[in-house]
C-alpha cells in the first residue's frame, strides 16, 4: 500500500465527532470556587512535582504530591483557610524550569481548576512550555496586571472567586477585573478540546486536501 493512502482511508472511515470525543478535556466556562494566594515567583516545575516522582508510570496520584517538598504548617495550602480551593492565585514566570506535564497533572489532581498569575513588563506570567502543557491538559491559565494582581491578592486565601472565560473576567469581593489568555487556548478550553482534538475540526478540510493529492513513498535504490 502507497504510504498514505492508508491516512487517507483513515480519514474517511473514522468520523470527526467520534475522534474529537476521545481528545477532550473538562470544558471552562464560567467557574466559581475558592482561592488560594500561593507567594514568590519563579515558582519551577521541580518544586510544584519533585523529578523524582516523574519515574511513576500511572497518571494518576499526583495531587497529593504538589508543591510536596515545601509542604508543612507554614505553607499556605496546608493552613486551614486553603481547604477546598480550587484557584490558584501566584507571581510572575510560574512553571519554568524543566518541562514536565507533571506539574500540571499535580495542580489538577489537587483540585485546581485554574490558576491567576502576575504579568508584568519584563517578566511573563508562565513559562512558554508550562503554558502549552496545560493548554493541553485543561488547565486555565489567566495572566493579570501587577495593580490587578495586587486586586486579587487583597481579598485573601479563602475568599470565593469566579472565573468568567468567555468574558475573560475574575471577580471577588474586591470587584472585577480583566486577564489575559491566548484565543486559540481560550476557544480550545471553552470547547473542551485538547491539541489533537483542536487539530481534528479541520478534519473535513484535512480529508479534502488529502483525497486531492497524490501519496509519495521514497523508492527504493
């Protein structure tokens, strides 16, 4: 068989809807849950999921593990005013450090559903690979303004927050404000699609242009 015909006939058998269904995340719309201000910047992968647990061949079991070496009396998630949040309020460049979906399996798997982080004019909110990792995964992540931060941070660990993707808001007993989040991950966690299931809608445009051009295979000498 000509290498390609059997992507194209891939393509034809196999219906978008029922391939999208097993790309999918948890869909974001509008959420409301608790927060949780966790303090510093430069907050890297390798204190939000030690290296030492990546070896584990389960993608399960990592919420119990988050921010593990750090965690104690002192630490704000372990403070009874943290109990069930589920928003994570942080500084500026959060996730860098290696790359490892890990770090957001654990944020996840903690109950987190999205996480705030300070933008400012020389430094980022995250890292650009921990940014795509959770892209991927299903993890909001909203970017806000040093005096909108400073908004947020104000109302404490514990005060009940609301997400509002579609309008790109957070309010609090402080009042709302605005973020920032890339359009094409906004769209993607609104529909709750993944980056293969993003890739997918364009299933019908992908089989044209599949069907209109011919396979090539290398020859053999």
């Amino acid at each position: 068989m000509p290498l390609g015909t059997h992507r194209r006939t891939w393509y034809r058998q196999v219906s978008y809807h029922a391939v999208c269904q097993t790309h999918r995340v948890e869909a974001f719309t509008v959420y409301a849950g608790k927060l949780a201000i966790v303090p510093g910047d430069d907050i890297d992968t390798d204190r939000i999921i030690p290296a030492r647990f990546l070896t584990r061949v389960s993608r399960s079991g990592y919420g119990e593990l988050l921010f593990c070496d750090v965690r104690g009396a002192d630490f704000i998630l372990d403070q009874p005013e943290a109990s069930a949040t589920t928003v994570m309020l942080v500084g500026t460049n959060f996730g860098c450090g290696s790359s490892r979906e890990h770090a957001v399996w654990a944020i996840q798997q903690a109950g987190f559903r999205a996480v705030i982080a300070k933008k400012t004019p020389t430094s980022p909110g995250y890292s650009d690979i921990f940014r795509q990792n959770a892209a991927n995964c299903g993890l909001l992540l909203a970017e806000v303004s040093e005096s909108n931060h400073a908004i947020l941070a104000s109302v404490g660990t514990g005060a009940e927050i609301t997400v509002d993707l579609p309008n790109q808001t957070i309010t609090t007993s402080a009042g709302s404000v605005s973020f920032e989040i890339n359009p094409v991950t906004k769209q993607a966690l609104i529909e709750g699609l993944d980056l293969i299931g993003t890739t997918l809608v364009h299933s019908p445009q992908i089989s044209a242009y599949e069907s209109t051009h011919d396979s090539f295979a290398p020859i053999a000498l």
